[in-house]
C-alpha cells in the first residue's frame, strides 16, 4: 500500500470530475490531478475522446465508476451510511432520467460535479416530499423505488415542456374527443365490461368540470387508442413485463400518437381488491389521462398528477379530483358551464353515473332468470350497433357483442340497469339507433322516445315520436346509414328519410320498402356494421346488403344465432377465453414508431419492484461490474484506514 489517506489534506471529492481527471486513490493528496487526455485513437484501438486513470499508468474507467466514487464522497461529507454499489448506480441513473441531473457532454466527457449531484438530490427529495438534505441515504432510494411515471419531472427539458403544456399548441383545439380501447388485457381478472367502464369513468372524471366531451367509437380514428401491450409495441418506449413500466400516455399534438394511453399486459391490473401487489386500473388511468389532455406532473402530495403512484382512489363513481388538479385544468381548458370551483354536482348522486359492471363472476354457477329469454331460440326485438359494437334486445334483456362478434357475456344483461333512465317494467323495445351527428343513442317504444349520452338519460325525455315527423303507433326498426348519414325507420311495408343534421324528415316519405332489393317486407330492425355492410333483420334470420349493389348477397337469409350469436360452438364468455385472446393479439396491429422530438412526448408509470436499469447513453459499452466492485472495495479500505 502506497499510503493512506490524510484527513487535513484537500479531498479528492473538490471540483469536478471528468474523463480527464486522474484518480489515484493510494497515494498522498491531493488525490486528483489534471493529465491531459491520451491521444484520440482509432475505432479498432477504442473510444476516443479523454480517459480517467487508477493510478499509474493512466487507464480508462467506465464513467460509472466516476459517478460511484463521487457519490461516495457526499456520503463521506456528510457522515452518511454509504448506499449500496447498485443503488449508488442506479440513483444516478434515476436522477438523470427524470429531468434532475443533465446527460453527459459527449464532446468533453465531462459528467456532474459534487455541487451539481448534490443539488440534484436535493431537489428530487424537496419535490418527493423529503427533507432536502443532498446524501443519497435509504429513504431516498426507497423513494425511487416507488411506483412512478417515467415523465421528467425537473430540468430545463422538462422546464420548457411544462411552458408548453401550458400553450395551446399542447392542449386540444376541439371539446369533443373520441376514444377507443382497441385491446384488452390478455390474462386479467377483469373482463371488457369493466375495463371499459372504468376507462370511462376515469375520463369523465375530466369532462366533469372541463369543457371537454369524451365519446367512445369504433374503428382506428379515435383522439385516444387505448392499448394493453407486451414487451416492443413499436412505438418507442417498450414495456419489459411485470414490474416495470406499466403505462405510459402521450400529450396532445400534431403527431400520430397524440393522447394514446398504452398499458402494459403484463402487469396485475386490479379494482376493487385487496391485492397490494396490484397496480388499480382506474387510479393509473385517471393520472395517464391527465397526460393526455396536456397535464405534467407537479409535487402537490394530493394530486392525482404527483408522479408517483398512490395506490387506489376509491369508487369511480364518488371520485372527486383534489383541488389542485382543477385548478391546472381549468388554466389549459375553462371550466365546465354547468361547474364551478365551489358548485359541483355530487358525486354520488345515482342518476349522474352509468352502472359500473363488477368484477367477472364464475358464469358457470349464475342461474337463468325465470324470464331469461334463450338467445339461440328466439327473435329479436330489436338490433343496434353503439359504439361500434353489436346489442341484440329482447324483451327486458340484451346480449352485447365486440366489434369481432364475441359475445361479451353468456348471461343477458338488464335493458333498464344498462340505461338507466328507462323505465324498469318496461318489457321490451321497438328500436334503438346511435345518432351519427353526436353519437348519442336513441330508444323507441311504442309512441315515446328516450334520448341518452352514453347510458344516462337526457333531461326532458321521454318525449313524442311526432318530434322525427313519424306518425303515433311506434315504429318497426331504424338505423343511420354512413352511406349518406341519413336515418331510416321503417313501418310495416313503409320507410322514412331523416335527416339527423337539420333534425328534420326529407320531403317524399314514407316510400314503400323497395330501395334494398331481396330483403323482407317488414323488419325486426336493421343495423350498420363494422365491415361496411347492411344487415336486416326479421324473425331469426337476417340479410347481407353491401352498398355498392343495395341488393342482398347470395347464400343470404342466414341464421342469427348461430352467425351473431355462436350458439353452434362451444362457448366460453369472451373477457376470459382464449379466442378471445388470441384475438385480442392479432388485432393489435403494428403501430408506427414514434416521431416524437424527444421523451417529454410520452409518460410512462413503473412499479414498486421497477429494476432502475441504466439507460443507454450512461454506459459506452458493457458496464464493467467487476470494476466498479473493486473500485467500492478500495474506497472502503481507504475510509477504515
């Protein structure tokens, strides 16, 4: 051993450390000294640029170990236990990928000073509520540790991306904004009733006190996809299975992925339950939604935008936004007319909420209602697509298919507890029908109709079918053709030309029902579906017309429960089967990669036992564990000397 070191000396933690620096750690101080670098070599001789050396002769180290033994100092400074090699590691890491310490200058090698690193801790503990003290000390690294969203959180980036979420260029221009879960979770306990109701409870938590209006759609034009996604997804922030990232969502803009949610598949997704270990849907929905509307996080430790994740938040439906997070929407969008910052409607009143579907029971020991209609035995009272999606009616019931025909459950759910607004001993439906001008759905029923958003009942309804221009004694079906974005409705042999934009009936109805030629006189009801086609239907069969013809397909009628309603297969409900599955998978097409100009684009949450794996840019090559070892070893023999 050369020497030890001299406590009256200067130490070697004063100044900046950089790739030029020289550490000899044996000998006398003052321990650093100025070496100009090597000269530059070429590809195959190693990296170019300057090199910090143990010793003599001078050799490179990795800047891990430059960071290592800098925040070992802090630690020596502050008479602080020294954290482990990993955590000091991966602190740094930590520190630079959320905005508190800056990225290394490529050009000079030069990394952070003690100065930097320590106001880097401090400020990081100062926004996680601890007490600001710049050592890397336990309560600090658990705090990393945390479940989080990978969003920066301080620094000049995310400095500049806070101004800009205040602008208008990263707030939505337009109030009304679709979404659309275009896949579901694989493996979960929570089936796709569930996982979309919370999705958009968690949504009109927003739309509650903003001007903003959120509707759910079909098809691949929605401002919010809603993915649960595996591993690479291509759009440039991967998951990397359980316990790492677990969502990310992207800010609103120009680009492609402007307010995307993406969740990853192979977390626990959880609600209502007991689970700790978990990660609650609609809590980390709510937060990834804030992003998607143009909020960032802040420190408020009642937020629901505080980075770092909280756990759940109670019932969806009592759900109230702290203060704090009002007040930041309100700056971006105003408030909502019918809200203001000391009147806003209770939460818990029953009619302001659709009915939230619970958790997937064992269908298997549900028992069929004494008027439980048989789906595959019966007609129908009426056929609608909502929300890109298939909902057969029959008397007090009706069964709900996805946008790829899977029945979402075997049972049939409660007309009049899905709406609620409907009257409960009402014992059937004529027709239903979403209007394409607004998206909102309309019930007739004899000589009344009922207008609802999503599942709740306008106010003011039921009201006359006399308001479409339709004579009393109720009507037969109706459905809004996308051909010409007109509705008809049809009567005995008779139909009607409504105009939903002017909310008017063309002149010259109704006309006889001759314009699809090969379908029946008289109709049950008849719908738009997702492949572009018309379908009739009457009794228990139905009609193919694609519009280019307006006649019906050949091979057609066909029957409507073994084609719709799969009562020819062996069934198992669609949330939990693994067709269901498999084509859950191949529906999630490829996504194109990401253009953001930089990751404030996007914001992703990690959880509790996230690995604080180093990025990239903070290792040139394999890290060179062993060397860091033993440089941690030697800063330990130095320290008992």
């Amino acid at each position: 051993m050369r020497g030890a070191l001299r406590s009256p000396a200067p130490s070697a933690c004063q100044g900046p450390v950089a790739l030029g620096d020289a550490v000899d750690i044996w000998g006398p101080a003052p321990l650093i000294q100025r070496v100009p670098p090597p000269p530059r070599r070429t590809a195959q001789e190693g990296a170019p640029g300057t090199s910090m050396v143990l010793a003599a002769p001078a050799q490179p180290l990795p800047r891990e170990m430059l960071l290592l033994a800098l925040v070992m100092c802090l630690h020596e400074a502050f008479g602080a236990p020294a954290p482990s090699a990993e955590d000091l590691l991966l602190g740094v890491d930590w520190l630079a990928r959320f905005g508190y310490l800056p990225p290394p200058d490529p050009v000079s090698g030069r990394l952070q000073t003690q100065e930097e690193l320590t106001k880097a801790i401090k400020a990081m503990q100062q926004f996680g509520g601890l007490k600001a003290t710049g050592v890397l000390d336990e309560q600090t690294v658990e705090l990393m540790k945390t479940p989080r969203c990978s969003l920066p959180d301080l620094g000049e980036a995310e400095g500049a991306r806070r101004r800009r979420s205040a602008s208008p260029g990263t707030k939505w221009s337009k109030r009304n904004l679709s979404w659309r879960v275009r896949t579901f979770p694989r493996e979960s306990r929570l089936g796709h009733d569930t996982v979309r109701a919370l999705m958009y409870y968690a949504l009109k938590v927003w739309s509650d006190i903003t001007p903003l209006n959120f509707h759910e759609v079909a098809g691949n034009n929605a401002d919010i996809q809603i993915d649960f996604s595996r591993a690479e997804h291509n759009d440039g922030y991967p998951f990397d299975g359980p316990g790492g990232t677990v969502a990310h969502a992207f800010f609103p803009g120009e680009h492609h992925t402007a307010g995307d949610t993406h969740f990853d598949d192979e977390e626990s997704w959880t609600f209502r339950s007991s689970d700790a270990h978990g990660m609650d849907l609609f809590a980390v929905a709510v937060h990834e939604f804030g992003h998607s509307i143009g909020l960032t996080h802040i420190s408020a430790i009642e937020s629901i935008m505080r980075p770092y994740y909280q756990g759940p938040v109670g019932d969806p439906l009592k759900y109230d936004l702290p203060y704090e997070d009002k007040v930041r929407i309100w700056q971006l969008y105003g408030v909502r007319e019918s809200v203001s910052p000391t009147n806003r409607p209770d939460p818990t009143s029953p009619e302001d909420h659709p009915l939230l579907p619970e958790l997937p029971q064992n269908r298997s020991t549900i028992q069929p209602r004494k008027d439980e209609p048989n789906r595959c035995n019966t007609h129908f009272d009426a056929v609608a697509q909502i929300r890109g999606e298939a909902f057969f009616f029959k008397g007090r019931y009706f069964w709900r298919l996805t946008r790829n025909k899977h029945l979402v459950s075997l049972q049939p759910a409660q007309i009049h507890r899905f709406w609620r607004g409907l009257p409960p001993n009402m014992d059937s439906v004529d027709a239903v029908y979403e209007r394409t001008t607004d998206h909102k759905i309309v019930f007739f029923k004899g000589d009344r109709y009922w207008l609802f958003k999503d599942n709740n009942v306008e106010e003011g309804f039921p009201r006359q079918i006399t308001d479409f221009g339709l004579p009393l004694g109720g009507i037969d079906a109706a459905f809004s053709w996308a051909h010409n974005e007109k509705t008809y409705f049809f009567k005995d042999h008779l139909y009607w030309r409504y105009d939903d934009h002017d909310r008017r009936m063309d002149p010259g109805y109704p006309a006889e029902n001759t314009l699809w030629k090969g379908i029946p006189g008289t109709l049950d009801d008849a719908m738009r579906w997702a492949d572009g086609a018309t379908y009739f239907f009457r009794g228990k069969e139905y009609w193919k017309v694609v519009d280019s013809s307006m006649e019906v397909e050949q091979g057609y009628p066909k029957t409507i429960a073994r084609d719709w309603l799969m009562c020819g297969d062996m069934l198992s409900d669609a949330p939990d089967s693994e067709n269901n599955r498999v084509g859950a998978r191949s529906r999630q097409g490829p996504h194109e990669q990401s253009r953001s100009e930089n990751a404030y684009e996007v914001c992703s949450c990690t959880s509790s036992t996230a690995s604080l794996r180093p990025q990239e840019w903070w290792l040139p090559g394999p890290p060179s564990f062993a060397l860091v070892v033993g440089l941690w070893i030697a800063v330990l023999r130095t320290r008992s000397l």
